[in-house]
C-alpha cells in the first residue's frame, strides 16, 4: 500500500467587506462629498469599484445608485444633485468580480442645505 501527500494551494474567493469609514462632508444645498476607506479585505478578487447609494427621506422608496467609482481612482465622490431642503442617506458597497460587499452606511441623515444661515446685506453710506 502506497500513501501519498498532495499539497495545494487554494485560494478562496467572496466578496469583498464593506468599505471603511464613511464620512459626508462639505454638505450644500445641492451637493455634499462621500469620503471612504478600502475595505481590511478585498475577496482575494481586486475591487472593480464602488458603488454609491443614497435614500432619499421625502419619499417612498428604497436605495438608488447614485454613482459608481472606479477603484483606481480616489476614494472620494462629489454627489452634485441634491435638492434644497431634502433629507438623505448615503452607504456604500465595494465591488469585485465576484459581486458587492455590504453596505458601510453613513450613521446621520444629512439635510441639503447651505451650511450658513440666512444672508443679511447690509448697505453703508459714506
């Protein structure tokens, strides 16, 4: 009787884990900026991109794709169309080959609205 040993080398795919510490900033009236980290652990499969998703509060309805980000490029999103006075969400998902991680969400709903209060124009005569 022979015994053999085979060694391989396996390498496991999934998904890869949601991206790291989402963070919205510079929030207008019509815009605000998505910040990110890549995910501890891609899959074993490159990221391909990530998907950015909002909720928009004022109505009904589920997620919807807001942009999606090659991963080659930064890890940030200005997201310009927003409307005045809407309340949202933001979460984001990393993408490989294999599909979209979870969602990383954004903990606070953020409000469009200029970060200042009403303008007050003043007029001097000299």
């Amino acid at each position: 009787m022979c015994f053999c040993r085979i060694y391989l080398n396996c390498v496991f795919l999934d998904v890869p884990n949601a991206p790291e510490n989402l963070e919205i900033s510079d929030v207008f009236q019509s815009s605000c900026v998505v910040t990110w980290k890549t995910p501890k652990d891609d899959g074993g499969a490159p990221i391909i991109h990530y998907l950015i998703e909002r909720q928009d509060l004022s109505v009904k309805g589920g997620w919807h794709s807001v942009a999606e980000v090659p991963a080659t490029g930064p890890t940030k999103y200005k997201v310009e169309d927003l409307v005045h006075k809407k309340e949202y969400k933001f979460r984001i998902r990393a993408v490989n080959k294999l599909g979209p991680s979870e969602p990383a969400s954004y903990p606070k709903t953020i409000l469009a609205k200029d970060p200042w209060g009403k303008l007050i124009y003043l007029t001097f005569k000299w």
